[in-house]
C-alpha cells in the first residue's frame, strides 16, 4: 500500500485533474450564498464542498510526500473554520450554532433566510456581534502582531499590523465615546490582553484608542456646552 502514499501513481496529467476538481469543489462552497436554501442544506453543500476541495488537492500534493496533503488540510480547516464563523451559521455542534454573530447564532436550520433577526444590547457591534467577542478578536489581532514581532522583528507585516491596529484603535475609542459607553466596553480582561500585548508595538494601539476616545468625549462636551 506504501505505492498509494508516495503518490507515485500520480502522474501530471491526473494532477492537474485533481486540481481542477478541487477548484470546482471551492466553487460549490460558494453556492450558498447565492442560491437560496435552508440553513441546513447550506451547511451540507458548504462542507461539503470544502470536504471534495481537501480531498482532490491533498491527493494532487501526494507526490510531495505526506507534508503535501498535511499542509492542504490544515490550510482548509483553517480557512473553511474561519470563514464560517465569521460569516455563516455553518458550524454546528451538539445543536448549538458557533458565530461571531448573535444574528447567526439563531439561525433556524430551516430558516431561508441566513440572519434571523435578535434583540440586540446598547454594547454590541454592527452586525450583532457582541462586545464580549469583538473584545477578544482585538485582543487576538494584537497578540498575533505582537508574536509576530517578537519572531521576525520589525518587517512589513509587524510595520503594517501596527498601523491598523493603531487606526483601528483610533477608530474603536471614537466610537465608544460617541455612544457613551464605557473604555473597552467594560471588558477588562481583554482589554488588559490587548493592552499587555500592545507593549510590543510601544503601546501604539492603545494610545491611539485612548486619544480618540478623550478626543470624542471633549467634542461631545463642546457641543453641549454650545447648545446650552
């Protein structure tokens, strides 16, 4: 059997085959998002359709050795997992639906539509994300600039991490202040994360969130006291 490992049975020809099918297998997980179906048939056809891509490329790569469909299949769980989670109700385990979104989260599997309507809290972010999960999204971003820091030094991914993180900080202490809600939206521990972590970015992102949320709260102040 050790033939059908080494991909030795893989010849060009049946590799570019492979690989055009799993271009057709990314395709189908598109699908649902264009044509109109249940939720659950949506989460069949998508998983479905990553399932066929990873199958087909990681056959394609065997001839790389075993790294080659490792690498594939790593590569697709990633992808497929965050893409669904960001945006899709398609990740389902032990009845419960797992997304950024509250919108997604109760999503009927009968339902057509993908984003059932929710009540949502003053706190939470467009689109019904929580502040409890774009809390620690933040806080993941600038614990992943700050790791990537650390290993390759000062390239120009940590250069232009820092400066979306530092305007997305900016950003975020705008917007907090301008509805009036507290620093970080009251969630402590990951605003302890990304301000521990942005140490490694001399505390750019959370310098810029803090002036922008002064800033807001100033304006706000000069407006009133205009009104009055």
């Amino acid at each position: 059997m050790s033939w059908i490992v080494d991909g030795a049975w893989v010849t060009p020809a049946l590799r570019t085959a492979l690989f055009m099918a799993m271009i057709a297998f990314l395709g189908v997980v598109f699908v649902p998002g264009n044509v109109k179906m249940t939720v659950r048939a949506a989460r069949r056809v998508y998983w479905a359709g990553w399932g066929g891509a990873t199958i087909c490329g990681g056959m394609a790569l065997l001839s790389r050795g075993p790294q080659g469909p490792l690498w594939m299949i790593l590569m697709s769980t990633f992808l497929s997992v965050l893409h669904a989670y960001f945006t899709t109700p398609y990740i389902k385990i032990g009845g419960r639906v797992i997304a950024l979104s509250k919108y997604h989260e109760m999503a009927q599997d009968s339902d057509v539509d993908h984003a059932r309507a929710v009540s949502t809290q003053p706190d939470d972010y467009p689109g019904g994300i929580t502040a409890v999960k774009q809390w620690w999204l933040i806080a993941a971003m600038v614990c992943f600039a700050a790791l990537s820091i650390s290993v390759i030094g000062w390239g120009w991914l940590p250069v232009a991490l820092t400066a979306f993180l530092t305007l997305l900080g900016a950003g975020a202490g705008i917007g907090d202040a301008s509805r009036d809600l507290p620093i970080a939206r009251n969630q402590r521990v990951q605003g302890f994360v990304a301000l521990a972590a942005s140490a490694a970015m001399y505390g750019l992102p959370a310098i810029a969130y803090l002036c922008g949320y002064r800033w807001k709260q100033r304006q706000k102040r000069r407006e009133a006291d205009l009104l009055h």
